[in-house]
C-alpha cells in the first residue's frame, strides 16, 4: 500500500486512507451534476481528491473521519497533485486496519505518555498537591489519552496534549536541577494542570478540534483549570486560602503571562515565571520540529507557522 | 467647630479632626531636629499640617487614623493653606466623636444600601440563581456594609462598593425594562457579583484601601468570585456545568471587556454585555460627580481625574 | 405569500420579493451561458437564487432594489436552501406592494420616532442650545426619517438612525433623573446632535448604505456636525466662543470618547461622558438583540457580531 | 554686562536680566526664613538663583516675567553653576532694556515673516482660496506676531508659529516645483492654514505658553481651524459643499496623519499627504537645530527631545 | 498597436503585449477542459484575458514574462471589459519589439539616474565618505540600473530604486540649502546608501519582484547595508570605530524612524532624523503620483493605496 | 568586621566599605553648610550614610568608588536605618583589602566562567563557526571577564555577561539532546554571540554600567555583533553569503523576537527560535533568584522587579 506522501502524478493505486473533509459540490455544467469534494490522508499526510458523479447512495455511505479503500489516479491539477478517485469502498472489519494507524499522532504512545504523567504526579512530595493534581487529572483521565493541545497552534494532534505535558516535565526536571530555589512539587504539579481543562475547552476527535465548547468559549481553559483546583481543595477538605491552594491556582493562571495573551495576573511566583517560558519553549519548538518533519527534502522553507508569526522556518546547509 | 473645607489663611481655630497621615521627619539644622509631616482630615476634606519640635512621647502617642483635638494656625506656604499645630491631644470618650463622622462615605447610610441589595437578591425569581448569589454575598456580608469599590479609581470611599452596586441596580433595572430581551435574574445576580470579591482583594479600613492581599494580587478579584460561584454551587449540589453556574461565571469573568482590560473571556451572553456598560456608566459619572464636588465653587476645572485618562472636568456657564 | 424566513428545502412557492444584490455571471461550459445570481429578500430575510440562461431582455428589465414576482423551488446547495427561479416578472402598480414592506427597519414607524425626536427638542429649556439643535436637524430633515445608523455595525436598516436617538433619549432621560447634576438640556441636545451629520456622511437608500460620500471621507460626521453647529450659531448671531457653543460641540467631538476609536478630543464635560456610554450602551444592545431576532430558534450561537469583537452571542438555558 | 551663557563660577557680576521664573520658599531653619528661588534669564540661556532673607517688600516687588538689575556671585552647588542674589532691583525707564531682548525669540523678525506670509498669501491664484485663508489669517491678525507653535515640543518660542509657517513655506515651494501634479494654491493655503488656530488654542505671553484655553482643551485647534474655515466661506458667500471648502478643511483635520496623532480623517487627497510630511519635516528639524544651538559645545550630546522619542542627539566627529 | 489603455469593450485588435501572468486552469465541465487564464500588460497597463482549449503545445509555449502578438476581441465580463484571445504567436527578432518597451518604469532613463547617483557620489567632499559609498554602490552596481525600490509598496517598477535615489538627493540638495547645519556629505550618502542592500534582499526581473532571497529573509536590507558599510571599511582600512563609519552605519539603521517599522534604533544624529523625513516625503507622493497616473480620468477616487493606511486618494474640483 | 546586611539601628560599629555614590550637598541653615550624602555598599548590600560638616580636604579624598575605612553609628531616619558618620578615612595598602570584595559579583569566579566559555566554544565541531565565534570572543576577551549583562535588568554585577552565557550553555546543552534536530553547533555559537557586543555597547567598572557607550547608542550591540560576524568572516576569509555567516548573523539579529523588543528580523531558522527561549528563560530566573536573594527572610514580597513588568515576586508558604 502506498503512503500519501509517496504518491507523484500519473501513480495508479490502490489503498486504505481516511477521508478526512468531504463535501458534496455542483459542476456549473446545465443541469448540474454532483461530484466528491474530499480531503484523503493518512499518518504521513494528506491530498485533495475528486470524484465525479455520485449517487445518491454514494451521498449516504461516505463522510468524514471514514476509513475507505480506494483504487484512484494521481493527475496534476495547476501544478499540484490530485487524486482522481475511480472506485471507492467503506473498510469492513476483514480489512483488518485501524483508524489510529491513519492519523497524526505523537511520536511516543499514549500509555506510555500516561505512565509518565502518573509516575510524576506519584513524585510530588507535598502530599496537598498531589491530591490536587489528582483530582483534576481524574476529571479528563481518558480524554487525556488522547486529546490535542491546541486546535491548530502546536501539538494539534492525538495524544498532543499529553506529549506536550511529558516534554514540558523533561524541562522542568532540568531546570529544577539547575536552580534548585525553584519547588519541584510546583513545577511538576503546573506543568500537569496548566492545560488540564483543555479537553473540556475544546470539541476533539481522533486529536483533530472540530469546535470549541460551549464552556471553552464562555470561561477559556484557563478560569476553568482555576476552578477545578478549587473544587478538588473542597473535595479533599483543604483550606481555600491556604498557600497550596493559592499558588497552584496562581501559576495555572498566570501562564500565559499577559492579559492581552489571556491570563488575568501577570506571574508573581518563581515557579510562574518558570512555567511560562518552559510551555512557550516546548509549544514554540515542537512547532517549528513538526513543520520540518512534513517540509519535502527538497524545500528549503517551511510553510508559513502562525503561531511564530506566520514566519517560515529556513533549513541551512551548514 | 470649623470644617477643614472653610478654614483659609491667617484662621486661628479649634477642632477635632482625623490624621489621615504622619510622617516623623528631621529638619537640615545641626543637630537635626525632629517635626511631625501630618495631614488632618475630616468628611469636608484635608490639609498638610506641621507640628514642630515632637518629642518621645509625642511620637508614641501620635500615629495614623487617630482622631485628635488640634488647636492652631493657618498659614500660607508656598501659596496654599498649611496649619502649623500649636496644641494637640488624642480624643477621649468625654469628646463624643465618632471616627465615621471623620471620613468620606457614600452618600445613603451602609444599612439602606446593604437593604437595598439584599431586597433586589430576593426579588430574583429564578432560585439557583438566588442561591448561588447569596452564599456569595454571604461570604463578605460585614465587609460589605463598609468596603470602597476601588483603591483610587471610583468609588474609593466607606461604603462605595455597596453604593456601586445599588446604583448599578437602578440602571439595570431600567435597562431590563427598556429591552424586555434581557433576563433580569441575570442581571440582578451579575450587578451583585461582579465586584464581590474585592474586599477579598483588598485590605481596607474605614473605606481606604492600604494594600492589596495576597490573594487579590495572585488571583484578582475577577477569578476569585468565578470560584466563589464553584463553591456556592458544590456547596448547594448544583450542576457545575448547568448553564446557571456558566452563565453567571461568565458574566463576572467578562464584566471587563477585554483581556488587556483584566478580562479572560468576551462577553458573550447579552447580559455580560449590557452587565460592562453598566459598570462602566456608573463608575465614571460617579468619578465625574464626586470630583466635582470636591472642586471649590470658584475653580472652572476639576483636578485631574485618572480613570478618565487623566482628563480634568470643565465646569460650562450656560 | 411565504416569507422568505419560511421557505424550506424542496419547498415550491409564488411571492413577491426585493431583489437585493444580482450579478450577471456566466457558466464555465463552452461557450459560456449566462445567468443571474441573486439575493432575494423580504423584511423576514433573504435567501440565494440562481436563475439560469437569462436572455438580454432579462438583463435590461432586472435590477437591484427592483421589487419582482418569482415562482421558485428551493433547492440545497451545499447543505443550505437556494431558490432556482423558474418564473419572474416586475411588479407592476397592480399587485398592490409597496417596497418599504419588504426591507429591514425599525420597530418604530418613522413618523412616530420623528415626533419623539421633536417633542424632547421642543422640551429643551435653554432657547439657545434648542435653535442650535433645531437648525441641524432641519438640515437632514428628510432624511432622518429613513437614514440607517451605519453601514453595518449598528442599527443598519430603514429609520435606524431615528430608532438609535429615541432610545438613546429614553436613557437619557433615566440618567438625568438618576444623577441630577447632569444638565438635561445638553443630554438632550447631545443625543440629537452626535450623529446628525451621518446623512451626509453616508449614500443610503431604503435603510441600505451603498457608500459614503465625498465629504463624508474627507471630513467625517464628527467634524461635519461640529462645522453644522458653527453654522447653526453664526444663522442665529449666537456666540461662537460662548460655552453653549463650546458645550455643543464638544459632545459632538468627544463622543468617541478616544482618538484610536475617531474622537479628536477626549470628554471634558460630564455630559459628554455619559453621551459616549450612552451611545454605546444602545448601539452594542442593538447589535445583541437585532443578532438574536435574526437567529434561528434552533440554533445555540448567533452570527459573529462585528461590533462585538467578532464574537457571537449565545443563548443560556434557564 | 555678561550673557548668562557666559557666567562662570567664582564670577562676580552686575546685569540686566528676566525673572523667568520665582517662588517664595522658607529654610527648614526654626524659625523658617523665607527666600527666593528664582530662575535668571536672557536671550542667551538661563541659571538658578538665591535670594536668601526677603523682605515683605521684596515679595511685594518681584515676580516673574519681571526685568530686573542684579549683582551677584556665581557659585557651584552640586557641581553646577548657581547664583547667589547680593542686590537686586526692578528695571526703570531710565535702564533702556525692553523685556523682548530677553526673550528666546525667532531667528527672523517678526514683521517679516508676517510679511513673507501675507506675501504668500497674495500670491494664491484661487481666489476663492485666497479668501478664505485670508479671513483665517486676520482671526489671529496680532497674534501671528508673537506666538509660538507650541508649548513644548518645537518652535517654543517668540513668533515661532509665524516661522514654522514660513520655513513650511520654503519647503512647499520646492516640493511643488519637484512635483508639479501637487496644486501649489493648496499647499500655500494648507500650510497657513493647519496651526493657524493655536493661538486660540493656547495661552501665551512673550513666547512663553502658560495655559491651553478652555476651548482649545474642549475642541483642540485643528477642529476650531476647520470651524473657521466654515465661518470664512459663510461670511464671503462661499458653497460649504464647494470642494474648495471641503478639501481646505481636510487639509487641516488630516494633518496629524493618524487618530492616535490627532487626526479625526486620514490625507486622503494629495496636498494632504504632502503637507504631513512638510509639517513633520520642519518641526523635527528645527527640534535637532535648537536643541544643538543650546547645547555647550564641549558637550558631544544635546539633552534628551522629547518630540524625538526623548532621543538625544549626537555631534559626529567627521 | 493598441495600448492596453485604450482597449474597450466590442474592440478587436492585434498588437505585441507582455504576458505577465498565466496559469493553466480547468473548466468543470466534464471531461474538463483546460484553458489559459492569462494578463495581458504593456506600459500602459494591464487586462485579464482568456484563451480557449489550450494544446500540449500552446503549453510549452507560452510563459509568463513572455512577449507574443495577439489577435483578440474585448469582451465584458462582470461588468469589466477582458480580452478573448483568437490567435497567438511568440515574437521573433524580426517583430523588432523590446521588452522594456512593455514594462511599467522610471520616467528618467537608467543611464541618467545613475549618471545622476555617481555625479551626486563624486561631489562628497570627505573622502572617506565617498569611499565608502563608492564600495556599496559598486557591489550592487548593475542591479542600481533596473531595480525596483520595494516589492509592491513604492517604487514597485523598472529602475525604481534609482528613481527614489535621484529624487530624495534633490530634496536633499534643497534641505542641506534651508538648514546648513545639517552636514550635506552624509545626507548625500545616507541617502544613496540608505536602500543600497535592496537588490540583494529582494529576486526582480525586469522591475518586478517575484521573491525576497534568503538573506533578504534572514537579515534585511537594513542590517545587510550595515554590514556593507563594515566590509567597505575594512577594504579600505578605515577603522571601524571612527565617525565617519559609526555615521554612515547609523544612518541606514535609523532610517525606518522605529522600531516598529524595522529600525534597531532611532535616529540621534541630525542627518538621519532629515534622512528618514526625505525618505517619506519621497515614498508617499510617489504612491499618490503613480495611483494618480493609473487612475481614468473619469474616476473621482484612485484605487485604494497599501502604504497610505490603505487609503483612496480624491481628485478635488478646483 | 560587621556587613552591611547585618548593621541595625544604635548599633556602632567600625569596617571597611565601598563608597558606591557621593554628593556634596548644602544644608539650608544660613549661612549653609556642606556634607556628604554617601551611600555605603559591600557585597551584602548597602546602607545611606551622612557626614556632616566636611571640608575642603574632606572633598578631595572621597569619591565614588573608594574603599574606606568607617567608624560610624547606625541610626533611624523616616523608620529606616542610616548610618551617621564619626570617623573616615581612604585604605590603605597595609589594610589588605580589595574592592572585588566589596561588590555584587557572580557566584562562580570569573575565570572559571571564561574557562568554560571557551571549553564550549572549543567544542564546537564546524571549524568555520568556532573561527567566527573565537574572533568575535577576542575582540571583548578581558572585558567578558568582568562586564555585566546588563545595566539594570539582569545580571547587573561583575562577570554577569559570563554568568549569564554559561547558565545558557548549561540550558542549550539539554535542549539540543531534548530535541536532537537542533544543531548544537549553532546553539553554542548562538548563545556565545547573542550578547557578545554588550562590552561595547556599555560602559561598565567593577560590574556597574554607567552609561552606554557612542556606539552603543548609535548602533546597538545586536547590530553591531552582526558587523562583527562579517569583520570575522573577511578576516578568517569566509564567503560573506554562505549559509554559516548568514545563519549567525541571523541567530544573533533576531535573538530579541520581535521588531519592538529591538530585533529588526524574526527567528527563522530553529536555533534562533531556541535561542530567544534559552536567553529569556535564563535572564527572567535569574532576575527571581537574585530579587529573592536581597529580600530579608522576613519579607512575604522581593521590591518590583522592573524587567517582570514591575511585578514582585511572592514568597508562598508550602
């Protein structure tokens, strides 16, 4: 079976993809006839593709995020590669292939990335916080296997917030060792619950956002995160004034460091500050890592990144 | 007894006043000597003072927010009033003065506006909403009879966050009559509690803020009451993610616009939109009223009035 | 006849209808054909509509804000309703329709909100600052009966200009009761006055602004009507440098309250503060309910919302 | 007699001077002496100055903007040059010194650069033009004199408004000859006419601005320029719709460029883009010039400019 | 030969025109059928155009930047008129027909602009500063004699850059006359020097920008011209840290005024504040020339400008 | 001997310090008298200090930067210490102390630091970067042992540039093993080049910047460590546009991020995006950690931190 990534014009073939978008459009011809608008991919990337002159059946058998087996053409369409789908089936269970083999994912597998965050999150000595962080990783234990970080920004891929939280954690070991006069227990407790809210925030599948929440949209991740910790101090009878308390839910808010990037306080904890640069060291890399690793050998830029300010990243010959 | 606002140059006078502040400070001569840098106030307004020559015992006796009987001078320095004190002596019970009588307070008694909110927190018709306002009014009850609705900016005054919130009841109450499409619980609960946390937020006494606490600066007002709203909730067995909690949330949550204005999220409901316009009109006509008349009759401007970009008020003849 | 809100797929329908926008297009197929696409609509609404191989005839006799009589089918078109026209005519004297039923306006007749509009000026007490307000008026005279507040953001349809002044005036005049230091007369008069001159500013036609003018560009509405004011002085021998004079224009100045957002002086008078909150208050209120009008009961979400940071509105379930 | 800028330490002096600025203050000596603190000027710079033990005579007698006969002695106080006042007595007929010699003060006479630009404006072909800057011009008739262009930040001084226009003038002069598709009437006109409303707007004696005006504060000179320009054409019959009128007055509103500059509209017709840059060209120049003709030339760095982004200029050694 | 300028719709014509653009595109009809989307341009102007059932052949004949003889019929389509293409052939040497006949350029010709610029170069007195400037001129020496000056913003045409060069230098001339402090061999060189890094930032052909290289990218044209001025010192054996060349490098830093605007510090000699002034001056009425030159007659309004804030300029009345 | 962290009110004590800084001021007595208002500092911290009545002899002995020998008492002034001076006098060589002891200063000795520098750099494994880097490091070799990275914002102290690069290097070390698609080569030339111009950019005695140099001013240190790359590159005969010289001078003109940070191009190769990461993250932890270092243990807040958006840095209660 070919890859996505493999196939040049005039390639015949035939595979399993998923179809990623699917739209039904009109040709302008009188009458007009109805015809596949699809998006075609697999987990080394993705390719438009048309088919012409569907049926009503068709209409009702194909839709997005399905796994098809296709036998198609590749032609060149203003100079890009285009799949003409000459006939197209649904997978059945004999086909023996899974949706998770078709789509982006992190590179390190979501038990393993799990193992990691519950075996730091067992490390916090501070037994307060560790019942926190519990209790608010509890609320979204299973869609953290598998929920994105973000819809588009970084990490927008399955099991890319869990990825994110164990890379941020590489960091945050470093540079505890480094300056030690940072607390451990708040590092690895912030970079747990930073984004924990996320997968309330944001409508995902199969780590692709198709929406926001109705919560997401009202209260942002960020408040929302603030409020689990409060209910979880309720839950486990810890005084909500206390530093504890207050600190966690100070480092989860300050995060993004400014009110115009979306946190209410501007950071007033060492570990705060800390916490803001290893997430934007960790989101900024991993973008600039991910858009190199889908850039053809051959291009000497990346496409354009916009959460580096639409910028593209330059591949030196050193 | 002669109010600060009437004594002018060259008045000998008697009177009790407040020491809003006092300085211990040494006079250039050698050796140097020590003098009292005071300001005397009372509900009418304030003068710098001096009181020459202290000694050990005055400095034990005399200290910030004391009131006293002072006897003295007015003098011109540098072209405006000074007193130099000639007499001074701490009050004693036999005076009959009460510290309240001394400050700058809302124009309606803390009893009426207390009375006032807790009637318009009854009359709301839908109970979960009436609930969960009351466990939060609760929360700051006594600090509610006395609390400014800010440090400097508005309403910094005894009882300014109650008068605020009954001012802004009023124009709600308008308002849900001129746009029938607007929910007037919400409303009702979001006047009530969009600033309910700032007496968490700040530490005051007799309507002046001194500081802020360590929760108000880490945390701020706005995401403390959003938490709050999580307590009263779990507290009353509501459903976190009913749209009651979330709509009430995100009212308090959005009641400043925009991030770079302290707000996480949009108001996205109606009543988050109408709640902003409505803090906002009565927080600056208040600003504007209340420079106004501290302003001498005689002077055409006001001073400078800085949450109005530091604009002065011009005082038309028509 | 169906109101164009009403018309559902597969639906077959005779009506009448204003022909909001039409083009000419022509199809891809060789040769080419040409066909109208069009914007239907009614004051419930509008809808798209092709109609397919139009002859030269039909471009002579079709234009925008022409009134016809279609008999239609509604069709999909990538998942929303689109009418093909099988049959259209013009309207002729007999059909007994009238263009102003079939445009967005007011929930207000005109006539109705004029006599508001003159009942407050006649109520202005200072005689001078109601001859000023009264000789501006009168140079838009007519078309403050139709003109729209805006191009889009606000109250952009038939009379919306009218139907923004009288609420604002219904604020107005909650505001000075409430605060009785405001002067009425210059709330009144600021309320008529801050967007007189936006009928010259702007090309409007049935409550649609098509452009905006010369002057409008090269001057804008703020510095228009404070040149109106001038001119309005210099008719009546009025002062120019009196302070009802300055008071007038003022308002009409600051009313934007911050140069960013087009005012070139900020407010300095307490009634131009509350004017700006005023206007804002109304116009953000429109967009909000005038959103929801137009919003499907099904649907959870309105539109974005220009005027609201391109956020939309959501509709809680109490 | 010795120019200011000549005084040295150790000198002992007698001369004429101005007392640009004076303030009665009083030692921290029990009991407190009163003295003067004084600022002693001429046309050449300024110093500091002591007067120590004042009489009530003296108090009586001396103020600023007074001239003034002074014998002294320059000494150091922290490193720098300061007078100490030993006799000091006003100015008298028989003296012979006018207070216009001590001023800072164009570097052309007054009369002619108001000759240079009523030579201008004879010279504008459009009569119609011609007129109305003409009625412009004679509003400020005596005033065009004296006055400076601003309080601050450029031409702060003696008829610096008239030679900011005139220096514009030359400027405008070539850039029409350069681009002959500029109209030249306009730009004569343009430039005459953008500041011709600051001394309205500003309060100013001798070069010196002390104050805005209540009207400058409430409407700011470029919408009172474009109120006169309406005044101008009504008195001489002139269309306010003519564009004439209309591009006279954009001129003028767009001249800051942007609303954060000032600016209700943005140039929007080519004399207007055109008379920003001449006008923005001439003040910083002028800025760097003054600033360097105040700086003693053994320093390498003029002080900060504040209309230069508080930038300090630098003299190269080529 | 027709000018593309006064073709109008029903005209046939033949004439030799530039092929700007052209893509193969697909009509929807089924099978599809692949036609030429082509601009047709000449000094005059440009026009879309279309070309029917396009062969293999036609394919690998016809490019973009190529010069042909077309046979064509204008046609209107949505209301603007565009050319139908009948027949088309490649020009040969005998057509006698030059592509520089057919591009957008300088109104000067090459030759003289840069006889100009060495002319100018040669009279800088300082020898160092004409040495360094001769070494930057040299290394961009044949680009100086076609490049354009940006890539849409200003000075987008055939020997652009040179045509910016040659104006700013006689605003030069006139300023260095007006203000004599200014040092005429800097401004002389600040301005040749200030854009000299261009031609290696921006990839044009023929006055037009298809890209911006690599090192465009990664250090702009500022910071390129800085370092050239470094290289020409050391050339030279001037040293680095003398006047002249810290000047000189100050110069082209500051030249863009801001930060913001790409400038790593503001300008601080007298030199580079004139220099950026001359800069824009010359830049913006360019803009307003050329839109102005573009625009029928017949239009009130050009179209809108990127680099005047996105503003239409308005021919006015007179 | 006492520090000065340790000296408390009516405490007498004799010791060595550092005069930090020293004015000669004036008493207002008549006739005044003189004194030196001193502040004393040691590597602990430091203290104001008074002596009364000095004479001329007095004012040639002591300056700025002197050690001496103190017999004192420490006194309360306005509630907080200050010393007053009895007996001073200038070290001699016999007292055996030097001022490195005296001052704020890295915690690794500065050869230690330069012993790593260059062990790094000496591991750099692509010739042609170690020969641009060590030639850029030669130019500042003595003055990177004891420069300050800063002037106020971090690292203000003896050997902190140095400090500062090799905690970078402890950092870019992990990440290039974190991330192996960064090339580590690049990161150490980066992290060792960023600042590497700061020594020229200021001028700086013992750790403490006084000011900025010409070309600091004129130039900045970004720009000039890219003209230094090119000095290198000529020097050691390196192509001027290789893809080595271009991506150093990238790293280094883009290490700010953004244009109003002061970076005139943004991060587009992923070291430079790393690299702004490593260089924030290390300069705001080090700014915590030394805020929290001079904060007495019993304060809860360090003073504002002026490069954390002059936040204060909470010390929680775990």
């Amino acid at each position: 079976m070919t890859l996505i990534k493999q196939l040049q014009a005039t390639d015949e073939f035939v595979g399993f993809y998923l179809i990623k978008e699917l739209e039904v459009k009109q040709t302008n011809s009188t009458p007009a006839k109805e015809y596949f608008d699809i998006v075609l991919s697999d987990a080394s990337g993705q390719l438009p593709a048309k088919m012409w002159d569907v049926s009503q059946t068709d209409k009702e058998t194909f839709f997005p995020m399905g796994l098809v087996k296709v036998q198609g053409l590749v032609q060149l369409y203003r100079e890009k590669p285009q799949v003409k789908i000459n006939r197209i089936r649904k997978v059945t269970p004999e086909d023996g292939v899974a949706i998770k083999d078709f789509i982006r994912s992190a590179p390190i597998s979501p038990a393993d990335l799990i193992h990691t965050i519950y075996q730091v999150m067992d490390s916090i000595t501070n037994e307060t916080i560790r019942k926190l962080v519990a209790f608010c990783v509890a609320k979204v234990d299973e869609k953290l296997q598998h929920y994105p970080a973000a819809k588009t920004h970084h990490h927008a891929y399955f099991a890319g917030l869990a990825y994110h939280i164990v890379r941020m954690l590489e960091i945050g070991e470093f540079i505890c060792k480094q300056r030690p006069f940072l607390n451990e227990d708040l590092i690895k407790a912030g970079i747990i619950l930073h984004d924990i809210a996320k997968p309330e925030e944001m409508i995902a599948q199969l780590g692709i956002v198709s929406d926001y929440s109705v919560s997401g949209k009202l209260l942002g991740h960020i408040s929302m995160a603030s409020t689990w910790i409060t209910e979880a101090a309720l839950h486990h009878g810890i005084d909500l004034s206390s530093d504890v308390v207050l600190g966690l839910q100070h480092i989860v808010l300050a995060h993004h460091n400014l009110p115009e990037w979306g946190s209410p306080v501007l950071p007033q904890i060492p570990e705060a500050v800390a916490l803001h640069y290893i997430d934007s060291m960790d989101a900024k890399l991993q973008m600039v890592e991910d858009a190199l690793a889908m850039t053809p050998e051959t291009d000497a830029w990346t496409p354009m990144i916009r959460g580096l300010e639409n910028k593209a990243i330059y591949k030196l010959n050193l």
